[in-house]
C-alpha cells in the first residue's frame, strides 16, 4: 500500500468514528444546553441502541427476508429501535436526572453515573448469556451482496461502511434542520439560552425537556447500531467509554453548542485513528493521547472549539 | 452523688457498644441465607423502637453526645479487644479480619476523598488511580531497591501526593463537570498506563512485595492462636485513628473553613482575601496523601497488585462511600465505607446485583437524601469558644 492510500483509510477510518462520536456527543450537548447536566449515563443509552436492534433483528427475522421487504424491514427496525430508546431516554431522565439536575454539578453527575452503571449491569445479568459480547448481525452486507468494495488508490472502501456514513450524516442533516428551522427547536434553543425567560414566553420546559432527551437517545441509539454494523460486536460495557468520549468531544467543541460537538466528535476520532496508526504501540496509547488532546484542551481553550466564553457571575 | 451518677453513664454506654459489638460478632458468625432478614429485621425493630420511645431514644443520643470520649474510648477497647475475641466467636474470622482491614484502607482512602470533593467540593474520579500510585510506589521500593518496607509507606503517600500535583497543577482551576472529566481522563490514562509499562510489571502487575518487617519480625508471621492478619489489624487500626484524628483537627481548624468556603461561594471567598488556588491543591495533595499510603498498606499486606486493583469501578466505589455516608462529615464516611464494604461481603447471594445495587443505591441515596445519611452539621465554633471562656473545654472540646 501506498502511503497516500495508507493516509486515506486512516481518513475514512476516523470518518466512521467520528459520525459515531458526534451522534453520542450532540445528546451530551443537547442535554446539557436544556438542564445544565451531564447525562452520565447517555453511553449506556447508546449501548441499549445497540442491544435493542439486535433484539428486533431476531423478532423480526430479518436474516430470512429478502428483496424489497428487508429494506423495508430494515428500515423499520432503525426507526422502531431508534424511538424505543428515545422512550428509554425519556423514561431514565424523568427518574434520575431532571430531579438531581437542580442541585450541584457533582450530585447529577453521581447520579447519573449510578443511573448508567445500573443499566450496565441490568443488561449483563438480565440479556441471557449478558457478560459475553455478541455477534451482531451483518444487516447491511446483505444489499451490497453481488458488489464489489470500491477501490481508490488501493484504499477499500466497503459499501455498507459508506451507507454508515451516509445515514449518520443525513440525521445529523436533520437535526440542524429541525434544531433551527423549526417551532419546537426554536423552543430547544429558547430553553438552552435561559430556560426561565423562555417558560415566560409560553414554552413549556419539561415537554421541551422530555423531547430533547428523546431525539438525544434515539441519535445514541443510532450510533449504537452504527457501532455494531462497523464492529460487528457488541458487549455490555461498551457504552462506559463511549460515553467518556462523547462527553469529551462535547466539551472540546464547546458544551451547549450541536456544531461543536460534531466538530469535537470528529477532532477525538481522527486524533485516535491517527495516534494507532502513526504511534508506536499506538492503538494501546490512543485513549491515552486523546484524553490528553482533551486536557490540553481545557487547560487552554476551556470553552471548547465553537463555545462562547463563560463568565462566572456571583 | 455527681460522681455515681458518671459511673453509671459509662457502664451504660459501654454495656450499649458492648451488645452491639456482640451482635456484629454474631452477624459475621451465621453463614445461612436468612441472616438478610434477620438484619432487615433487626434495623427495622430498632427504627420502629426509635419512633415509638421517642423520650428513651433522645435520652440514649444525650447520653452518647454528652460523653464523647467516653464513647470513643469504649470504641476503642472494643475494637482493641476484637482480634482476641473473635477466633473464639467465629471460625472464620481471619477472613473477616481482612475484611476488617481492608474496610479500614477503604476509609482511609475515603477521608483523603472527602478533604478534595467533601471539603473543598472538588470531584476527583481518579481516587483508585492515586491509591495505585501509592501501592506500587511501595511495591516497586520494597521490591526492586529492598527498601523497608515500613519507610515505603510515607513515602508512597508523598509520591501520590507529588503525583497528583504535577497532574493537577495545569487543571486544578477547571471546576464540576470539567474537572470530574479530567479526573475521570487521569484515571483512565493512569491505568493503561500500569497496564502498558513492562518495567512495572504490565497487565502481570507486582508479586510477591516483601511484607512489613519490623527489626526481624515479620507482620504477617502466626503468634499464638491469633490469626494471619493480627498484626496488620493492629496497625491499620492505629493509621486509620490516626487518619480521623488529622481529619478531625483538619475540619475544625480555619483550613478546613477556608475549603469549605471555597467549596460554598469561590468567588466570594476570593472577594475576602481567600487565595483559592493555593488552598485547592493543598487540598487535592493531601487527599492524595491518605490515597497514596492506604495504597501502600494495602501492597505491602496482600504482596500482589496489579492494574484491575486500581480501576475507575473502584474509584466510583470510593466516591460512593463518601456520597452516601454524607459529604464533610466523618462519621458518614465510615459508616459509608462500613455499608458498602462489609455489608456485601455478607450477603454472598446478591454477589452477581451488586453492582447493579450500587448503581440503584447511589441514585436512591441521592434522589432521597441528596446530602449523604449523615449530612454534615454546623461546625459549632460558638459553642467551645464559649466553653473555653467558662473553662469547660477547649477550642476543639467538640465539634
């Protein structure tokens, strides 16, 4: 392999993280802008993403379908699981964060890392056989089946890796779309800027609150099946880290702000995708170098990538 | 008449722990399953019996407020007393004796967290990660350069405390979510780091730490009937006194003041002369300090670490003793640490949900009673400062 092509699969690599990572990273955001918290537990949302799509790939069959009712079944299992989780969300902030998010920053914090660590273990001993990580099923390779990868310079791009990331941008499409163009993200944007004013003027908060919390879940369950498809494994705790960096990305791109946290999602991918390629013993250390990336980001830049300035008031 | 009257004080305060102690004897005795209803039960009976005789319970909590040493003294004893009582009580009790030890560094552990996030309000979610530092600071002192093992200790705690400054000194001015990214980034970095470096011993981690060797004697040596761990229950037993009293002079005095006004108003606090900078990384550093040499005790003791000893579960279980026992109160932190340490070890039939239940626990605790189960009372200067005026007590009488 060439170097370029080397250069150009490392691109398309921190490309596929980075859709992930932004996915999780905007529910972080979004959160944060309409309670002022950090949904801990929004990794282990993203994990349920995972786990309930698999779950609905066997109750529906999906392996024996074929022509046009497996697209149809497949696009039903992304939206069913995707609006099951936004439930799930809307359920887990209604128990455990919207009560704690008026006190201190450490108490919702605790909480919802108790909230995640719940769901993590509720998973592992009530999934039959939880503590193993699964294989997930091959869902998009059945489309692509007759075609060959497209080859670039030596780099293989693989067809449902490039639907992946199709898909991720198109949601992340609508979301900007519905964020500002929209009553309702209006209302979000009212809500994140201040939330009192924004209930003066006829906005009712904790409807904003639930569905904030609901397109937030239903994204991270998105990124969820988008893990499982790249990795083709799932496992119990993999939201543990995903949420880590989610919530880094979102700070390296400006907590409060959706295009920062994009920007910080992809930052943390290609710094990882870049460390295990160009670092010896790389992929050991690349958590390692993006926290680092991250640190430095909050000794120099604290507000993040796109973040306004914040000044303490007393 | 006065005099009689004290005596018989103490005979019933020391009668009260005396049964207690018995009862935890017992607790730890019976193996079978029932023991969970049983204690259930026995909290339950106590609760219920503390609404009904509401005048009997108050007078009970006078007495035990109004003869402080005295209670600590009998505690004391008691706890003195347990290494020779209990072979006798319970068969197994060398593994309870390490349960024992072992929550005694979890509360060492505890009171250095609750001087950094109970104090000064700062969340480090690295705690397990500066306790490793300290570990295989002594580890590899012990093991490699055959350093006694008893100098390993301070200086293990000083090598976690220098540690934690040179991370903290770039960061220490982040605050909340910011800083509890940062920490929880330490630890992770921490523990790859243990896990990647062959010259500590990787993913293998350290074996066989020479153990605490005291002019030829060795700690873990058998003496008598005693068991394994007497000696080591000994000396954690005297760190951890040691460990509460610093903490206790630590709150009281106009250090722990200024944390605490740090932790309450930060700018305020500036507004009055307050160089929060300083007073912030004197008290993540000596929280540090605690870590670091509960870390040591506990290589040294066990002779084996290795990096999933000092991961973010076990920082979060640290965190978790202090949350729910209750922030800036030391009392609550070992009670804290004594729920969440002895009390699974008991219940062996939950051992899959515990996690899961400390999970549920930490959510329950903070959603019902956001300030831990002993919040953190007023610091009663006025109180002793007008004892010391009649000449009653002194300026740290009681808190």
């Amino acid at each position: 392999m060439t170097s370029t092509s080397v250069v150009f699969q490392i691109l398309f690599n921190g490309l596929m993280l980075g859709i992930q990572y932004s996915l999780i990273a905007v529910g972080f955001t979004l959160f944060f802008g309409v309670l002022d918290v950090i949904h801990f537990a929004h990794g282990d949302v993203f994990m349920i993403g995972a786990f309930s799509s698999m779950v609905l790939i066997t109750l529906f069959r999906l392996q024996t379908a074929s022509g046009v009712s497996y697209i149809i079944l497949l696009i039903l299992i992304f939206i069913l699981s995707m609006v099951l989780v936004g439930g799930f969300g809307v359920l887990f902030e209604r128990i455990a964060v919207k009560p704690v998010s008026k006190g201190s920053p450490v108490m919702s914090l605790l909480a919802t890392l108790g909230l995640g660590i719940a769901i993590r273990e509720a998973v592992r001993i009530f999934f039959p056989r939880g503590s193993e990580s699964k294989r997930f099923p091959e869902i998009l390779s059945k489309l692509f089946s007759g075609k060959e990868a497209i080859k670039l310079g030596g780099t293989i791009f693989r067809f449902e890796n490039l639907l992946i990331l199709i898909i991720g941008v198109i949601a992340i499409f609508l979301l900007g779309l519905y964020v500002n163009k929209t009553k309702m993200g209006l209302a979000i944007r009212a809500t994140a800027q201040n939330g009192e004013v924004a209930e003066m003027m006829g906005v009712n908060k904790n409807r904003i609150i639930d569905i904030t919390f609901f397109i937030g879940s239903a994204l991270a369950a998105l990124a969820g099946i988008m893990n499982g498809i790249y990795y083709n494994s799932i496992i119990f705790d993999m939201g543990a880290i995903a949420g880590v960096i989610g919530f880094s990305a979102a700070v390296v791109g400006g907590l409060g702000n959706i295009y920062g946290a994009i920007a910080g999602g992809f930052l943390f991918a290609f710094v990882e995708s870049f460390s295990a390629a160009f670092i010896p013993r790389g992929s050991e250390f690349m958590d390692v170098i993006a926290f680092a990336v991250v640190i430095l980001f909050l000794i120099f830049k604290p507000s993040g990538i796109l973040g306004e300035k914040v000044y303490e008031r007393v | 008449m006065k005099k009689k009257n004290k005596f018989l004080d103490i005979l019933k305060i020391a009668s009260i722990e005396t049964l207690i102690f018995f009862l935890i004897m017992v607790f730890f005795r019976i193996e079978s399953t029932w023991i969970l209803l049983a204690t259930l039960a026995l909290i339950g009976g106590t609760l219920l019996y503390t609404r009904i005789y509401k005048k009997q319970t108050e007078s009970i909590k006078a007495l035990f407020a109004s003869n402080r040493s005295t209670v600590l003294i009998v505690l004391v004893l008691l706890l003195l007393l347990y290494p020779i009582v209990s072979p006798i009580i319970i068969p197994q009790s060398t593994y309870w004796t390490l349960i024992l030890i072992q929550t005694g560094i979890y509360i060492m552990v505890a009171l250095g967290l609750n001087i950094q996030l109970g104090s000064t309000g700062m969340m480090n979610l690295a705690s397990a990660a500066f306790y490793g530092v300290g570990a295989y600071t002594a580890g590899m002192l012990a093991l490699k350069l055959n350093w006694p093992a008893l100098i390993t200790i301070p200086v293990a705690g000083i090598a976690a405390a220098l540690v934690s400054l040179v991370l903290f000194l770039p960061v220490y001015k982040t605050k909340g979510h910011y800083l509890a990214l940062v920490t929880l980034a330490f630890g992770y970095m921490l523990a790859l780091a243990a896990d990647n470096i062959e010259f500590i011993g990787g993913p293998q981690g350290l074996k066989n730490i020479p153990s605490i060797n005291l002019f030829g004697y060795d700690f873990l040596s058998k003496v008598g009937n005693f068991h394994f761990y007497t000696n080591y229950y000994y000396f954690v037993l005297a760190l951890v006194i040691l460990t509460i009293i610093i903490s206790h002079r630590f709150f009281n005095s106009w250090i722990g003041l200024t944390l605490s006004y740090i932790r309450d108003d930060e700018p305020a606090a500036k507004g009055c002369g307050v160089n929060s900078n300083r007073w912030k990384l004197l008290s993540l550093t000596t929280g540090c300090f605690f870590m670091g040499v509960a870390g040591a005790i506990y290589a040294l003791m066990i002779g084996f670490i290795s990096p999933p000893n000092f991961q973010f579960a076990q920082s979060l279980l640290i965190v978790s003793i202090v949350i729910i026992g209750g922030m800036d109160n030391i009392l609550g932190v070992i009670v804290g640490a004594i729920i969440l340490v002895i009390i699974p070890e008991k219940f062996r039939v939950i051992t899959q949900y515990r996690v899961m239940l400390y999970g549920i626990l930490i959510v329950v605790v903070l959603l019902s009673r956001p300030r831990g189960l002993i919040p953190f009372g007023a610091r009663k200067y006025e109180a002793s400062v007008l004892g010391a005026r009649n000449g009653k007590e002194g300026p740290d009488g009681n808190k």
